[in-house]
C-alpha cells in the first residue's frame, strides 16, 4: 500500500499515469489511492518528482502502516 503526503504533492499526475492497476487517481485537487488494487510494484514511488509518496510493502489497510517517526 501506499501513502501520499498530500500537502507536498505538486499535482502532476505522473503516478496515476505509471500505475498498472490504477490505483491511483486525480480526485479533485489531489491524487487519491486504492489500497484494495494497489500491487506494491512500487513505480509511482519512482516517478514521483515531490517523493512524497511512501510504498509499504504487503499492507493492505491504513491502520497497519508504521507510524513515522
């Protein structure tokens, strides 16, 4: 699953237009995720020009992502 900072997000939609499942969409004027397609692969991550998407590998809901600390 991943996890978008949203207040550091630029809006370029370049990792919905990378992503193979589509679990990543422009809603609005912000990017919303789908954990229940999302596939961990991982390449939103790396198109990501702001790096405000974080991949947590084989999570499937919010609660489970590691707090940052």
């Amino acid at each position: 699953m991943i996890k978008i900072k949203h207040d550091g997000c630029i809006f370029c939609v370049g990792c919905s237009s990378v992503c193979p499942v589509n679990a990543i969409e422009a809603v609005g004027t912000r990017m919303e995720h789908y954990p229940e397609k999302c596939i961990d692969c991982g390449l939103c991550v790396r198109v990501c020009p702001a790096n405000v998407i974080r991949l947590h590998k084989g999570v499937k809901k919010a609660e489970d992502i590691p707090k940052e600390g």
